[in-house]
C-alpha cells in the first residue's frame, strides 16, 4: 500500500482491484474526479468516503505524454483544456470532455483514457486493450488525422 501517495486529495486513498469491492463500498454511482467517466475498478476511493473516486489510470496518467503517434510534441496533462469554453472534442473517440485533457499545441485533445488507449497501441501492450477493443474503429481516423497534421 503506497499510503502517502493521495495524488493531490486532502484524504488518504484506498485502492480497490475488483468490481465487487467497488460495489460495496459505492453508496451511488460515482464519476471520476479527473475524467469524469463512471468509476470502475481498478480505482482509488477515499478512505474517509467522501465520495472522491478516481481511475487507477488516471491518477497514475503522466503529466507529459510522449505519444509515438504524434512525436513533435509532448501532451500536456491539463485540468481544463485551453479554450475559452473549457471544452474540447476528443481526437481519438469524437466526443466532448471538459475535465482532465491532454493537449498539444497544435491543437489535438485527447481524454486521459483515449490518450493511454492509442499510447498503449503503440507500445503493443495488447493485454490492456480488450476491453476497450471496440474503439479500435476509431484507430485509423486517429492515425490518419495525426499523420496529416505532421510538421
Ligand atoms: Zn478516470
Ligand atoms: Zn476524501
Ligand atoms: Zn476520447
Ligand atoms: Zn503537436
């Protein structure tokens, strides 16, 4: 247990590896704090249970994202993207967000989630992907869309 590592809450966080553990100590159905998605395991949940909740992947996303789609530029972990509506429409899966954003300068935004997704692709970790198999109809417009904006 990394008990001092809380990634930025005011309470310790415990974490929780099954979906049934999640569900007994869930009094509602609780979103993310950073990607605003519903929780599911394997997540964080506060030990004080105020309600804060946040995906394993998200709390460990980096704050920099070196995306071998897009080698030009780093993606930037932001809390809110860096428009003046604070909306962005995600690159890879075409829907909107306005929480936790990667962002690059040459205007792409991805979810933290779609971010690691097509990251994960890359680097051929399989594995991690079953789940998410079904976006991978997505993996082509990103590919091309990405290649085209090359500089
Ligand atoms: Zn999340
Ligand atoms: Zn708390
Ligand atoms: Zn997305
Ligand atoms: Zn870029």
């Amino acid at each position: 247990m990394e008990e001092s590592n809380n990634y930025g809450h005011q309470h310790s966080l415990l974490l929780i590896l099954n979906q049934d553990q999640l569900i007994h100590n869930q009094s509602v159905v609780t979103d993310c704090s950073r990607c605003g998605e519903k929780v599911s395991a394997p997540c964080f949940c506060c030990a004080e249970h105020c309600g804060f909740y946040l995906h394993k992947v998200c709390a460990e996303a980096p704050l920099e994202l070196n995306h071998p789609f897009h080698p030009h530029h780093p993606f930037l972990l932001m809390q809110n993207a860096p428009y003046s509506s604070g909306r962005y429409i995600c690159n890879f899966c075409d829907k909107g967000g306005n929480e936790f954003v990667y962002h690059c300068s040459c205007h792409f935004d991805f979810h933290i989630q779609c971010a690691l997704f097509t990251f994960n692709i890359a680097e051929n970790n399989l594995k991690e992907l079953e789940h998410v198999a079904f976006k991978m109809k997505n993996l082509k417009m990103i590919l091309s869309a990405l290649g085209a904006r090359n500089h």
